[in-house]
C-alpha cells in the first residue's frame, strides 16, 4: 500500500514524551488521528513528524500528525497492570530458571505452587519454559532445586518500558523509527 494514499484511519500518531522518546513502549503509545488533531488544536502536542495524508473540513487543511510529543513531560510514577504480558515483559520473555527465550513454550510458574498456597501475584508468577514447568511440578524453589534467576517483583512502569526496548513492535510508521530506535543504535 502506498503510504501516500493511507487513509486516516489507518493513520495512528506515535507520542512522545516531552524528553522526546515514547510515552510507552508496551503498549507503544498511539492515538487515533482524531485524538492527535485535537491534542494539536489543544496546544498541548508539538507536531514532530506527518502523514502525506491529509484532512479538511470547511476551515482548515493538514497533514495528520504521525509523530507527536507532549509539551508537558509525563512521569510513569503509576504501577503496571498484572498481566500476563506485563510478566513476560517484565521477565524479558525468558524462562526464568533455565534461561530459554522460546517463545511459543513460555508459561507462567508459580514459585510456591498454589496446592502449598502460592499466590498470583507479581511476587510469585514468572515465566518458566513449558519444560521447566513441568519438571518443577508441585514442589517449592527449594525442593526443586530451581530457583527463579531474578527475584520476582513488581515491576515500575519505569523499569517495563525499559524492558520494551528490547522488543520493539513488529509494524512502524518510517517516521516512527528515528524515536524508537535512537537509543539502541547508539549501543556500541
Ligand atoms: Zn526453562
């Protein structure tokens, strides 16, 4: 398809942060175009990148934002959400005891089996291997022999968007790249 003819529905706005990098990786931060055009006529946005796609009404033409950053910087004092994603994400999509990164054999363990009254909780999921899983079975860390290779914990939104740059999404606007990968280019 070529970018050029994309319709604005199909045109989602990346935004940033007021430092310029996204507001969050996982879920990669998008507004729909309607969301990014009223932030723009809000001033609460600068445009940093558009679509050749544009918009009119009876008042006003424009290209839609692709690429918006906050003039207010946002801070990710809030907790993440316990999801089984957020876990994964969390435990960088590695099997925790034996360090596979397969990820169609990812599962979730509980560190104290919920039959020895293990919680759900950030504190006693992480992502094991379907084969560690199962060989650890019922039993406790100490009784398996198999301890998690980081202390499950919860997570900052700080320290999950962080984990996110490691796993960037597979589809991405070309003006998307420069802010989404700056960083990890850098890395020698
Ligand atoms: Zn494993």
């Amino acid at each position: 398809m070529n970018p050029a003819l994309r319709a604005p529905d199909a045109c989602p706005a990346l935004v940033l942060n007021a430092d310029f990098r996204p507001l969050s990786y996982f879920p990669l931060s998008l507004w729909c175009w309607q969301d990014a055009l009223k932030a723009v006529f809000l001033e609460r946005v600068e445009v940093v990148a558009q679509y050749k796609t544009r918009v009119r009404s009876p008042s006003f033409e424009m290209r839609l934002p692709s690429v918006v950053s906050l003039k207010t910087y946002v801070n990710h004092a809030r907790t993440p959400a316990f999801t089984r994603f957020n876990v994964f994400l969390r435990d960088s999509f590695t099997c925790q005891y034996c360090g596979s990164t397969a990820r169609d054999q990812l599962t979730f363990d509980h560190v104290v089996p919920r039959s020895r009254g293990g919680r759900t909780t950030w504190e006693n999921i992480v992502a094991a291997c379907s084969t560690c899983n199962i060989k650890k079975g019922g039993r406790t860390a100490d009784a398996a022999h198999m301890h998690p290779a980081r202390k499950p914990q919860r997570p900052t939104m700080f320290e999950l968007n962080e984990r996110g740059r490691a796993f960037p999404p597979h589809y991405l606007h070309e003006s998307w790249q420069d802010f989404l990968y700056w960083d990890s280019e850098l890395e020698p």
